[in-house]
C-alpha cells in the first residue's frame, strides 16, 4: 500500500514536471555588439549599434513580445531598424509583427519572401529581398546576408555581422547535436555544399538557430558527420541494402558526442534514404537491385 502511494506521488510529480513548461527566455551577449535571443530550443541573434537595432528571426509571438520589452528597457533610446529573416519556416519568422513600424524594414532572400506570401504566413511579411548577397551598414558595423543554394526550406541565408565576426546560420548548421530527427525539408548534399562556403567565409563565432554556438572546429566536425552519414546510407543503397539494414548496420561512432546521437541517428539515417529516393531517384535506378 505504502509502494503504491509512492509511485503515485512519483507519477503525479513526473506528470506535473515542467518537461513542457513555458520556453525558457534569456539574452546573452555573444561577441562585442551581437547578442543572442534563446527562447525553449530556438536561437535569434540581433546587432546593437549607435545607429539602431538590427534583428534577425523573431521565433514567434510570445518570443517577440519578449524581446521587444526588454529592448525597451535595456537600450531604450537605440531604435529597432532592420528585422532579418534566416528562411521561410514559421517556427523561426512569427512574431516579426511585434516590430512591425514605421522605419523598420524586414528583409530576407527571395525565395522566403514568396513562400511567407504563397502560404499565407501569419507574420509581417519582407519589404526588401535578394538574390545572392546583400550587405546592410548599420552604424560602424555590417552584416552580410549570403544566400548559399537549398539546404534547408525556402532561401535559407547566412548572416555575418562584422566587425564582431558572428555568423548566423539556422538548421542547416546544428553544433553539438544531431540534425533533427528524420531531416524534414532538407536537402542533405544542399547542406554538405552550404557548410564548405561557410567554411570559407570568415568567422570566428558561429550562432545557431538551435543547440549550441562555436567555432569553426565545430562546424569541421559537423561536416564531417553529414558527409559521414550521406555516404553511409548512399554506398549501402547502392548495395541494394533495406533502410532496416542500413540503419541496424550504420554506427558513426565519431560523432557520438554529439547530443541525442542514440536516438536521432536511424531517423537521420531515414531522412537521407527518403531524401536519395526523393530526390535522386535511387529506388528506380536499373542497375540496383531492390
Ligand atoms: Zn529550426
């Protein structure tokens, strides 16, 4: 009896746990001028200069009603000027109303403009949008907006803000985790090709949209894992294997560092098969056995 009542108070106490709580909020300055918004699993960065405020995704509604009261009171006499968007996903662009006013402009790629609009997003929706690059002066500082090919979404861009030396990139580049679960919307050899450009480019902090921020050793080792699991999954398709077999014989043990690896690698290892029969036809290829 008194067992029964324990493991009922444990249930009671594991139910009523904050395993779904309210999105923890926090502000952190990152690098000089560049500070980085955490809400629950999401990350935004924004850019503080004596010209005014530049933003990057607002989250979503609760997230940017946040944001703004404590712009308010920290830096209360800096307008806010430019709210850019990294991509089209809602999950990072609602709440870009909350900023929504005269002399604030938003920006995003091409591509995550049309679809906002196609989709009927419920955000505000970019005044100014562009192709390959576009680069924003803002006081004494930049931030350079580089549009590198489909990874992931609908024109997904970096954001480099100098003279800090921060880069921000959102989903396709996940540090110190594993990409999300199953890769919805990804396009796996679009985010191998967009992580070498940004290994190119100059950094030294590299924000994400999600995890963790880092270095450039970091996005190395992120590379390597996605050029890892591309190949795996792809030799074994070519050998005619199952994705049951694939992902029974698929270890990456290099990358088991990083976060949630157990669990999410069959699911990555899902999403690239899904991806290679998707994209690449391999399921219908002649010269491989099904
Ligand atoms: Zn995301």
């Amino acid at each position: 009896m008194r067992r029964s009542w324990l493991l009922l108070l444990l249930l009671t106490v594991l139910v009523t746990s904050p395993a779904r709580a309210e999105p923890q909020y926090q502000i952190e300055q990152m690098k000089d001028n560049v500070y980085r918004l955490t809400a629950g699993h999401y990350r935004s960065v924004f850019m503080v200069t004596d010209a005014g405020i530049f933003l990057t995704d607002p989250i979503n509604d609760n997230a940017a009603a946040w944001l703004r009261d404590e712009l308010d009171q920290r830096f209360s006499d800096t307008p806010i000027r430019y709210v850019a968007y990294s991509h089209n996903h809602f999950d990072h662009t609602y709440g870009g109303q909350e900023f929504a006013a005269e002399g604030v402009t938003f920006i995003s790629h091409r591509l995550a403009r049309e679809d906002l609009v196609r989709t009927r997003a419920e955000t505000q929706i970019p005044d100014l949008v562009f192709d390959d690059t576009m680069s924003v002066y803002l006081g004494d500082s930049e931030v350079r907006m580089h549009y590198h090919g489909t990874n992931n979404g609908r024109g997904s861009v970096s954001m480099t803000f100098e003279p800090a030396g921060v880069l921000y990139v959102v989903d396709w580049i996940v540090l110190g985790r594993m990409p999300y679960k199953d890769l919805k919307g990804y396009d796996i050899h679009g985010m191998i090709d967009s992580t070498r450009e940004v290994l190119n480019m100059d950094f030294d902090l590299l924000v994400g949209g999600h995890a963790n921020a880092g270095t450039r050793e970091d996005v190395e080792h992120y590379l390597g894992y996605l050029e890892a699991l591309y190949a795996a999954v792809r030799d074994g398709m070519l050998q005619g294997k199952s994705l049951e077999t694939l992902q029974e014989e698929i270890h990456l043990d290099d990358y088991s560092d990083l976060a949630i690896y157990e669990e999410w690698l069959p699911l990555n290892i899902a999403g690239v098969y899904r991806t290679l029969n998707d994209s690449s036809y391999m399921d219908m290829r002649s010269d491989l056995e099904s």
